[in-house]
C-alpha cells in the first residue's frame, strides 16, 4: 500500500465502527476469504494507531511542488542550487536519489510544508538520511523543524543572524575538528545545545539519523537505528534553572586554609648565589683582524649564557600543617527553580527545512520521515542500510576496474619499451660493418 492510500484507509477506518465492521467482513461466504479480509483490516487498524505527519522519497515526480527553495543569499549570489541525484554510487537510482548541493561554499535553504500537530502528550521521531559523497570537510548536514508561526512565506526561510524561528534542530555537522551531531531544543526564546558531544558519520556514503522526543521528557539519538544518546531532556538541556545554587548567605572564612604547599621555613638561600650572573663574556670570542677601533669603536666580547647561573633562588615546597582543602560552597534548593514536564513538547510544527552552508557541495538529503511511532521510521532504517553497503560494493568495483586498467596500462608500456629496446638491438647489429 502507498502511503496516500494508508491514510485514505486511515480516514475510513475512523468511519467503519462495532456492527459495521463485522459485516463488512462477514457479509462474505468463503472463509478463506473473510480471514483475508480481517488481517487486512486487523493490519489497517494496526497502522492507523500511529500517525506519519510528513514523508519524502522523492519518488514522486511532484516533489518540486512540495519543497520550496528559499529566496534568502540570492540577491548576494551566495545561495547554492539544488538538484535530485542518487549521486555517484547507488544500486536503485530512483530509491536512493534526494536533495543534492551542487555549488562550492554557498548557503542551502530549502523548506516543505505538512500537516501542522503538536506533540504534547506523544513520542515525535525525526529521521532523515544524508549521504556526503564529497568527504564533506566543512559544512552542515541537519535539518530544522519550524512552527506554524515561524514562517508566512516559505521563500523567506533563512538562517543568519535573523534566523527563522525553530523548535528543533537535528543532524550531522562537519567542519575541521568538529564532527557531531547537532540537537538544540527552543524553549521561551532561546535555542538551547545539547551538552553532550555525539560523534557523527564522516564517510561518502548514506547514513540515517533519527531523534526520539518521548512524552515521557526522555530522548534518544540513533544512527544507522543504533542508538548513540539517550536520557532526561532536563539532564542533558540546560534549560531549566539549576535545582541547587551556592548559599548567598554564606562565604568562605576569613582563616580557612586552602593552600597546599607552602615556603619551607627552615630552607636557606645558599651563600653566593645572587652574584652569579646570568651571561658572561663568551671565553672563545676574538676581535676580528679587520676590527677599526677608529671606524666601528671599542671592541665588545659577545655574551653567552653562564652555565652557573641557576636562575632566581627558591625555597623548598613542604605540605602545610593548616591545610583544610578546598572550601566548597554550602548549597541550598534554587526558589527559581520549577520542573517542567513537557520539555520535549512544542506547540506546533508545520514546515521542515534545511539551513546549512557548505564549502564542499555534494551532500544528498533523503527518507524525511516525521512520525509518532518508531514502526514508522525503521523501516526506512533497514532500507538505508542496505543502499550504504550497496554503495560500498559499487565504490569498490570500480576501484578494483581502476586498478586493473592501471594495471593493464602499465603491462602495454613495458611490453612496448620492450619492442623498443628489440628494435633497438637489430639496428645495432645492421650497423655493425662486415668483417
């Protein structure tokens, strides 16, 4: 079943309730056939308690009306173009093809329209799959989800400064030591970075990313449907104010002893050592022979470093007695501080985009899935799977094609200075006179 045919089966199993449901299985005499009937049902009813609010393949020719391409960076010319490719290494072009960047160093801004829903009180799984055939050195790699109020016109989707309004932002980047998967989570007008460093995939081929926001205020980071990440937003957010902050009544004591080490009293600075110098006249300098006192004035023997100099005296480090460790700061409950339940919840999501820069274009971005139920994203997890060790095996042969035509090409020029060198030989022997 497609996709579009589920969702009609979806609205019509809403509609076919108790008796009517019966008969319309029932009403039918062969057994065999009202047993298909209901596992086909059983089935819709099965899929119809979860919901895929937004889905791309770019299977369907008409793709281009739903992805809108922003009108941000164009009047500067610094807005790259894209293109539909299964790039250089696929097995199945027309299931493996996506949005592709194709322009060195512009800024991408592209954006679909779905159903607008909330999340509040349901699981929200954000997939997409990106494949970096150009060994992506520097550039994003990660989606937004925008909220119906974030844009009127999906041309002015942007990023920058004035960035369009998002809830989510989720997925690879990659620029020199950077190599991680982005996850800011907007809360009352901030955009707040996931502490935790989550390494992302750096090869050319497909990999798939999925982000699990749970209604339980949990989250989970899969790649390739292994998970990398998982925990309490709050623990893992610093969105909320902190449970406990430093007692503002109390400080540290005048007299309390935090230093470690201190001066050995009982160690002297020995007799001498401040009258050596630290230079001295280097005892293998001669004046030149050209040397003109008259013209270039009194001679000056170079200095060089004095061996004996040990530098400025200092005493011995012992363990101080009065030593107390460091103070730590007696803490109390924040009295600003209130938990929030639905961190993971937003009000509304209603456009999906992409907002990167790239200095190496190449990038392809497919399998958009937005869903309430991971039976809805894994199996395009499986599928991705199966395209990267396509790919890999593509990538593959034709390397070993390469090196077999390097090969062969190498045996023809040897096999050729060969014939030279034979040629070579029987023009000696024509040249050599009679005797």
């Amino acid at each position: 079943l497609s996709y579009q045919q589920i969702n009609h089966s979806c609205w019509y199993q809403r509609r076919v309730r108790g008796s009517q449901l019966n008969r319309l299985v029932y009403q039918h005499k062969s057994a065999s056939l009202r047993m298909t009937l209901l596992v086909v049902l059983t089935t819709l009813i099965a899929l119809c308690s979860a919901h895929v609010y937004f889905k791309e393949d770019f299977s369907d020719p008409n793709w281009e009306s739903r992805w809108i391409v922003s009108d941000w960076k164009k009047d500067s010319g610094e807005s790259g173009a894209w293109a539909l490719s299964a790039g250089k290494y696929y097995t199945d072009e027309s299931k493996e093809r996506g949005l592709k960047t194709t322009q060195d160093a512009r800024f991408y801004d592209i954006s679909a329209k779905h159903e607008e829903f909330s999340n509040k009180g349901k699981d929200l799984f954000i997939q997409f799959s990106v494949k970096h055939e150009q060994n992506l050195d520097c550039g994003g790699g990660y989606v937004k989800l925008v909220p119906g109020d974030g844009l009127d016109d999906q041309k002015d989707f942007k990023g920058g400064e004035k960035e369009t309004k998002y809830n989510v932002m989720f997925g690879p980047d990659i620029c020199g030591h950077t190599k991680k998967v982005h996850f800011i989570l907007h809360n009352k007008g901030t955009n707040h970075l996931i502490k935790t460093d989550v390494p992302c995939e750096t090869d050319e081929f497909a990999h798939i990313y999925t982000a699990a926001l749970y209604s339980d205020n949990t989250f989970k980071i899969f790649i390739d449907g292994e998970e990398k990440k998982s925990g309490a937003v709050s623990d893992n957010w610093d969105i909320l104010p902190p449970k406990k902050i430093n007692d503002p009544s109390q400080s540290k004591p005048a007299d309390w002893v935090d230093e470690r080490m201190i001066d050995d009293p009982e160690d002297k600075k020995p007799e001498g050592w401040d009258d050596i110098p630290a230079e001295i006249v280097d005892p293998e300098a001669e004046k030149p022979d050209d040397w003109d006192d008259d013209l270039d004035g009194e001679w000056e023997a170079p200095k060089v470093p004095n061996p004996e100099y040990k530098g400025p005296w200092q005493p011995k480090k012992i363990d101080n007695p009065a030593y107390k460790g460091p103070w730590v700061h007696p803490q109390i409950d924040n009295p600003d501080y209130k938990d929030d339940t639905e961190l993971y919840a937003f009000d509304s999501f209603k456009y999906i985009g992409i907002d990167i820069w790239q200095v190496k274009s190449g990038s392809i971005f497919s399998h958009f899935t937005l869903a309430d139920s991971w039976d809805d994203v894994k199996g395009d997890i499986e599928l991705v799977n199966t395209f990267r060790e396509g790919q890999k095996a593509k990538k593959d042969e034709e390397e070993k094609a390469r090196q077999a035509s390097e090969e062969k090409t190498k045996a023809e020029e040897s096999e050729d200075e060969d014939e030279d060198e034979d040629d070579d030989d029987d023009d000696e022997e024509e040249d050599k006179p009679d005797l």
